[in-house]
C-alpha cells in the first residue's frame, strides 16, 4: 500500500470508525488491504487495532496476512516430523504420521508447563511472603 493512501497514521480511532472496522471484519469478511484502503491506515494498523479490541488475534491475522502457514504442506511437516522423530530403523511402523505419538508428545508437553506453572506459583508465594507484610494498625471501620 502506498504511504500516500495511508493519511490516518498517527490519528487516533474515533467509535463509529472502531464499529465499522468491525462490521467490515466481521460481517462483510474484508480483506485488510480493504479494510486498510478504506481506513487510510496501513494493514499492520488494522491489524493491531483488530487485536486490541479482541476482533482477532493479531499473530492469526499476520501469518494470514503474509502466507507463513503455508510454506509446506502437511504431508511434509509430517515426514519432516518423523525424520527428526525417528531413532530406529525400522520406518514402516512410522511411515503414517501417528496421531497417537502426537497425543503423548502434546500431554508430555502440557505436563512439563503444569509443572512449570506450580514452580513459578510457589516462587511467587515465597517473593509475596518476603514483601509483603500483614498491616499490624488497627482498622478505622
């Protein structure tokens, strides 16, 4: 998009141009060149503004935005997947990407962040403990 299209840069949104960039979103499926030719901002503006205001996710509407989903397909990802996977030999049995491994790699992952999490939630507990005291004056209600 060419800067001289995009004269909104620094204005701030006003409400009725918040509630049309949503109707445009939304209910009409603009594309964000569109919806940023329309606005006079640029796409990345679009795209953060849709984000602050909970429409989308703006990392969803980047790699969208710019194809970066797309660079392979599945079955690629697939096979690249069991080759750096695979320690044995034996390739027939992993020849069909297994949703069954990804299940278990998913749960180890999920377990280690629970895990991570209680650690971070003890730590913090311990800091609060440290600096912040119980108020010892007496209430005034």
């Amino acid at each position: 998009m060419s800067s001289k299209l995009c004269t909104r840069i620094g204005f701030r949104w006003s409400i009725n141009e918040v509630l049309s960039l949503q109707r445009e979103f939304e209910l009409l499926g603009w594309s964000i060149d569109e919806i940023a030719q329309k606005h006079k901002r640029t796409p990345n503006a679009i795209m953060f503004k849709l984000d602050q205001e909970g429409f989308a996710d703006y990392n969803v509407l980047y790699s969208d935005y710019h194809d970066l989903n797309n660079q392979m397909s599945n079955d690629n990802t697939c096979e690249l997947s069991l080759e750096h996977n695979n320690t044995s030999e034996d390739n027939e049995s992993q020849s069909d990407c297994d949703s069954g491994d990804d299940v278990y790699n998913l749960s180890q992952r999920v377990d280690g962040i629970e895990e991570n999490i209680s650690e971070i939630r003890d730590m913090l507990k311990q800091m609060m403990s440290i600096y912040v005291k119980p108020s010892t004056s007496k209430s005034w209600f």
